[in-house]
C-alpha cells in the first residue's frame, strides 16, 4: 500500500477545513441526500462525502459505510485530492496504490470513483465518493455525473460558510452597534465632504438631537471651523486629541475634544470622529485654579494671624524670665500666654482642616443617608459643653426627606454657625433653630436655619463673611481663627448645596443651609 504524498499547501489546506467548522459536527440532511442519490444512480453499496484531516478520514456523509472515520493513510480519496478532477480505480487489486490496502484485503473493496471537493477559496478538502465489491468502470456521463454530484456538495459548503459568513457580520454589527450605544463618548462618521452620515446616540445628545437628527449636517456646524483642519487629508491620524468649541443645535457652544480616525469603508473615504464634552473637565480645572488662588490668599493672611499669638507668646514669656514678677502679675502674664497658645493651636488645626478639606473634595467625605432631624440634635450635644443650648429653640418639620451628606463633615458645619449665633449674641437672648422643606428652581430641598438676635452685620460685612480670617463687627474679644464661616461654606458646597444669609446690624443674623433631598425610598 502506498501511502498518498502530502500536498503542497497542506498547512493552508488544513486551515481553511478547520475554519469552515464542519469537521466532527452532527449529520446534515443536505448531504445525507447527495449520498443517497449518488448510490441509487450508480448502483453501488458504498457511498460517501469525505473530508480529508490532519491523521484522518472523517465521513460527513455516509451509505454503507460502517465507520465514522478512518486512517488517512489508508485512504483513496487522500490521493483524489491530488488531483484537479475525477479518480477511477477500477480494478483496486491490479493497482499497486491499493492492492494491499485493508479496504481491499479485508472488506473486498474493488472500485472507486472520487471527486474532490473544493473549498470557496479553492483549496481542495475532500471527496465525494463511491465504491463497490465488484471491478467496473464509468463512462462519459455518469463521469460528468459525479463530478456534479461534487460541484453540489461544494455549493452546500460554500453556502453553509456564506451563511455562517453574514451571521458573524450580523453578530459584529450588532455588536458594534451596542457598543457605539453604549460608549459614553459621541461618535460621528462623515463623508469625503465632511457631512454626518450617522451618529450614535451619545453624539445626538451631546449636540441636543432627536434620533438620526445628525445625519446630513455638516461637521462644521457641529464642530467648529476646527473640522476642516480636523479633515486635512495631510492631518496625521496619529496626532492627540484637540480641544476645541463644539455647537449645539439650539446654537449653544460647549468645550470639546476631539479625535478623527481617517478610514476607507467599501472603496469610499470616509472619518469616524470620536467627540468628547470636557466641559466638567474645564469647570474642575476652574475650580482647582480658584482653590489654588485661595490657598495663595489663606498662606499669605495666615502668616499675619499666626504671627500675632506667636508674637503676644514670645513676648510675655521673655518677660517672664527676665524679670521677676509678684504673684498676682505673674499669673496674669502666663493667662496671656495661654489664650494665645490656644488662639494658635486653633488658628493651625482650622488651617489644617480647610487644607483637608479642599484638597480631599467629596473622595475625602464618607456620603450616606442622613436624617436632618438626628443631623441637628447631634450638633446640639455636640455643643453641650459652651453652656448655651438653654437658649436654643428647635422648631424640626415631621416626615423630612434624607438628605446625602457626611453626618460628620455636616455636624462641623452646623457647628460653626450655631457657634457663630452664641458668640454675637448677648447671653439672655434666644436662638431659633428649624427646618423645612421647600422647591427652589423645581427641584426638592432642605433648609436648615439657624436665626439669633445678635450684633448682626452691614451688607459691606456680609460681602467678606466668607473670606478667610475674616471677623465681623467690632468684637475684639470674640474667640475664633476667623476660619469658621470659609470651612462652612466648602462644606456645605462639597454636599452640593448652598447657604443664604440675612442680616441686619442690630437685628442678629439668620443663616440657611440649602441641602438636595434624597427620594423617598418608600
């Protein structure tokens, strides 16, 4: 027995059979079908289609035949598809190829008849084939009948691949598809000219449009006149994104960045524009611009406000060991001494609290479901140790939403205007503490008010109430870094809320903390 010689192009052979997916997969009518009418036809026992592997013969298709697969060495279709056509063994104990082959010595094979199959590319990966127990031959027409018999089992493979071919095209544009829903980032393709041909809904609401409400637009419009530069066919694809002014299609503008990707779709030039909104982007580089220049501004006020205590520390205890003092003076001296060790050791832990608390922002807070009435009465324990809260009135509205808050950032806040309200007020008189909520702007919120009948402030004072070491009124002798009401106001923003104050000299001052509702979980 001869073994076949390996084509040429084995190694792609194998390839393309491996790709086709049909090797060791379950009958198919189609070509059970083929097989029957080929033994009918020619009259014989044995007929199949073969596909020729690596180490073997798998039969895809079979009539009489009791194995599933066989040795490729013994094979007579491995030999078939060395050739470009039909293979007739007519007599196999008179060809030294198959003489001494098992399916002659053993199962009195005697004929064959084998077509090679052709894959869609050419290459030739089995047979259809025939045989029979006893010598014979083929004439003109049922040679011409086979090899037709061949050409329809290779049009099934080929439609079964064009079929498998659409469906992973199918796959992938619905794949791509999702993906171009779901992308956070617009995306828009142009043609050669420049005009949408789609974009997907990421773009359309980006640019304020109805679904398909792009398409026909020119990309100037959308993009600026940075779009033309953008479509230069000498703009290299490998640049990095540029930032530039996007439009809306109510004719609004908004800062973007943007990306394009030049590519060639069915022989036609065309750009997928990836477009990004950096407009959070540019108000975060804002706001870390403006916490920049107020940390500068806080450095170069503290440097005076702690030279002060340092100064009042230095001097009276110099005092102290160069002089000697009766008892009554000495004591006097070291009381000095004391409130401006304290007033310093304040002034630098306030320092250090805005300093964490602009640099950490809302990564630094830990945010959770806070009842506003819990809120208020842990501020007030919190306070137990001035001595005040006897002047305190609470007035808390029943069933308030939960507002989303750091119960412990937000107790520091509430902490400083309470603080405030006692020490600009005289001692007999009453605070006013109460909640509400109330719509401002459509939107749900919670107002938190804290009202005293203190000194109160001019409009001129009320404009800096918020800057750094900044103390309002005439009361020198009023304790604080003059950072209470800067770290207030970081905080309540943080939360995303706001703060409103009334004041009249004379009158006390009433303070209200602005807070998003949650929706009720009910």
């Amino acid at each position: 027995m001869l073994a076949s010689p390996v084509p040429l192009e084995e190694a792609h052979r194998l390839q393309v059979l491996l790709d086709l997916n049909i090797l060791d997969t379950a009958p198919d009518e189609r070509f059970d079908r083929i097989t029957r009418m080929a033994a009918r036809l020619f009259g014989v026992p044995v007929a199949m289609v073969t596909l020729i592997d690596a180490e073997r013969q798998w039969f895809k298709s079979r009539v009489g035949m009791p194995f599933a697969h066989t040795e490729r060495a013994s094979s007579f279709c491995a030999h078939t598809i060395l050739q470009d056509g039909l293979m007739v063994v007519e007599d196999a104990t008179c060809d030294e190829r198959f003489a001494d082959n098992p399916f002659v010595t053993e199962h009195g094979a005697r004929f064959y008849a084998g077509y090679p199959l052709a894959a869609p590319d050419g290459s030739r990966i089995g047979t259809v084939c025939i045989l029979d127990t006893s010598p014979r031959g083929l004439d003109a027409d049922q040679r011409a009948l086979l090899r037709d018999l061949a050409g329809m089992v290779s049009n099934e493979i080929a439609a079964a691949e064009l079929r498998r071919a659409h469906d992973r095209r199918s796959d992938s544009d619905a794949w791509m598809r999702g993906l171009l829903e779901h992308i956070p980032d617009g995306v828009l393709m142009l043609d050669r000219a420049g005009s949408v041909i789609c974009g997907n809904p990421a773009a359309e609401h980006m640019f304020g449009s109805d679904t398909g409400g792009l398409t026909g637009r020119l990309s100037s419009a959308l993009l600026g006149e940075d779009a033309a530069v953008l479509l230069d066919p000498e703009h290299s694809p490998d640049a990095p994104p540029q930032e530039g002014g996007g439009y809306r299609l109510d004719g609004s503008s908004f800062p973007i960045e943007v990306k394009v990707a030049p590519m060639c779709l069915v022989g036609q030039q065309r750009y997928a524009v990836i477009v990004r909104d950096v407009t959070r982007q540019h108000e975060q580089a804002q706001r870390n611009r403006a916490t920049e220049e107020r940390r500068r501004k806080h450095f170069t006020t503290a440097t005076h406000e702690l030279r002060t205590p340092m100064a009042s520390i230095l001097g009276f205890s110099e005092l102290l060991l160069k002089r000697d003092f009766d008892a009554a003076t000495s004591r006097e001296l070291l009381d000095i001494i004391h409130r401006q060790a304290a007033r310093l050791v304040d002034l630098i832990n306030q320092m250090l609290d805005l300093a964490r608390i602009e640099a950490g922002g809302t990564e630094g807070m830990s945010i959770g479901r806070v009842n506003v009435a819990e809120l208020v009465e842990s501020t007030l324990t919190g306070l137990n140790g001035l001595g005040q809260n006897h002047r305190i009135r609470t007035e808390l509205e029943d069933g308030l939403p939960a507002v989303a808050a750091d119960p412990a950032k937000m107790q520091q806040a509430l902490t400083n205007i309470v603080s405030n309200a006692i020490k600009y007020s005289s001692e007999g008189s009453r605070i006013d503490i109460s909640t509400a909520a109330l719509r401002q702007n459509a939107k749900l919120m919670v107002a938190i008010r804290v009202a005293d009948r203190g000194i109160g402030m001019t409009p001129e004072q009320q404009a800096h109430i918020f800057d750094a070491f900044y103390r309002a009124g005439d009361a020198q002798n009023v304790q604080g870094s003059g950072l209470g009401m800067t770290i207030f106001k970081e905080i309540i923003e943080l939360h995303g809320g706001h703060a409103d104050i009334e004041s009249r000299p004379g009158a006390g001052t009433a303070v209200t903390v602005w807070l998003p509702a949650l929706p009720d979980h009910g």
